[in-house]
C-alpha cells in the first residue's frame, strides 16, 4: 500500500494534492471518472480548508484494505486554529468566511467515511475514506 | 497556465485548456471583465468541457466572472460541464445559481445569439 503526503502551504498545492489524490485512486482500484472527480473534488476542498483556516498543514493519501476492500484514504492536518463548534460546521449550508457554505458536509457526501477531530488552539485533522465499488 | 481567449464577433470565448489555479482563475477573470471593455463585447462564453474537477473556489470564480461582465453590460454563458463534475457539484450544494450554463460552445452562441438580440445594442 501506498503513502503520499503533500504539504499544503501555497494554493498552488491544492491543485498538486489533488491531482496525486486522482492517480493514486487509479492505482487502488477506482475508474469511474465520478468517483475519480468526487475524491480529487473532497481533496480539494479539504486543502483548500487547510490554507483559508490554519495557513498550512499537510493532506496525506494513503491507499488501504480492508475485509478485501480497497480504497484511498485522506487525511487532512493542520495545527491552525480549531474548529470551536463541530456540530456546527457540520451543518448544512453553514460556512464562517462567507462561500458558498460547502465545506465540510459537502465533503462527507462525497466520500463513505468521513472523521474530524478538532480542537481550540490545537489544529484540526479531517479524515475521509472511499471504497472502490465493487463494480468498477 | 494561460487561458486563450477568442474574439469571435461580439462575443469572447474563453476556452479552459487543463487544470487552473486560484492564480490563473483569477487572471482569466480579470482578462475577461477587461476585454469586455476594449472590444465592446456583448456576450462571454467560458467552456469549461477540460475541467475534471470544479472545486469551490472554481465555481465562487465563475459566478463572480458572470456577475461583474453583467455589470460590464455583457452575457456570460458557462458550457461544458462534464457530467461527473456536475454530479460531484451537486453533491457539495454549487448550484452556480443566477448564472447562465449551456451544454457545449454550439448551445452556448445560440443562447447568447438569443439573450443579446434583446438589448439591442
């Protein structure tokens, strides 16, 4: 199985993280070209989070297994600020900086598992896992 | 990455050759709000047909391109979406609302063939 991490400190390696985020899906296993788009897309936004809250982190992409099943896995860090209300972020449709309000939930439609641990002052870590379907 | 834009008539097309950054986003943007000025343009078309994610920032973009050319006086007109990229927008909530979409640079000439005819300029 195969690690990637991409240290996310400039917008330009949004674009780097996801584009290794989609050739490493191609390695695992995926080839629908939506499952392909829906991973470099929740790649993406989650870098994208990275620069706009903490500044700079990393995205670490890791392909895995599990019961026969293999898939990608994201993680995205950072030691920013934190995310003071979870359960908040995590509504739909709300935003802090005034996008679009995607963001987080819009994330975990994306992918089949999605974990965010977080806290003041101590950085915030995004995870998110898709499986290669059976059908591809 | 340069994004070239083509005078066609009245109209500027600007056609999304591979990837873009925020950076390059913004410059086609800014070329677009100003071209629109120095030739009198009365339409925009951005084919976005190359682009195999659309990401936030990238629909944040093209909605503002839309809306500062309409402020310019001009028609903007988005084609080309692929059809996953339009599933994963769905699935993130960018609905890209207020903003005109055609199908591919065919559709998108006759829409602003149609919606320019009106104001008459």
């Amino acid at each position: 199985m195969s690690t990637i991490r991409v240290p996310i400190n400039y917008t330009t390696d949004i674009l780097a993280a996801r584009q290794q985020g989609r050739t490493l899906a191609r390695q695992v296993g995926f080839s629908s070209p939506t499952d392909l788009t829906l991973i470099a897309t929740a790649i993406s936004e989650l870098a994208r989070n990275i620069i706009h809250y903490a500044k700079q982190g990393e995205v670490v992409l890791d392909t895995i297994q599990q019961n026969g099943k293999r898939g990608l896995a994201i993680v995205a860090k950072d030691e920013g600020p934190g995310i003071s209300n979870i359960a908040q972020a995590m509504q739909a449709g709300y935003s802090t900086s005034g996008g679009l309000g995607l963001g987080l939930p819009g994330v975990k439609r994306l992918m089949d598992q999605f974990e965010i641990v977080s806290d003041i002052g101590k950085g915030t870590t995004v995870t998110a896992i898709k499986w290669v379907s059976r059908n591809e | 990455m340069q994004v070239p834009i083509l005078r066609q008539g009245e109209y500027l097309i600007a056609s999304f050759q591979a990837e873009l950054t925020d950076t390059d986003l913004l410059r086609v943007r800014d070329a677009l709000v100003e071209q629109v000025g120095r030739y009198r343009s009365r339409g925009v078309i951005v084919d976005v047909t190359v682009l195999d994610v659309m990401d936030s920032f990238a629909t944040r973009t093209l909605r503002d391109i839309a809306h500062m050319i309409r402020l310019r006086g001009a028609e903007t007109v988005i084609v080309g979406f692929q059809p996953e990229v339009a599933f994963a927008m769905v699935q993130l909530g960018m609905k890209l609302e207020g903003v005109a979409t055609a199908l591919d640079l065919e559709e998108g000439l006759a829409y602003l063939n149609r919606s320019t005819k009106s104001i008459g300029r």
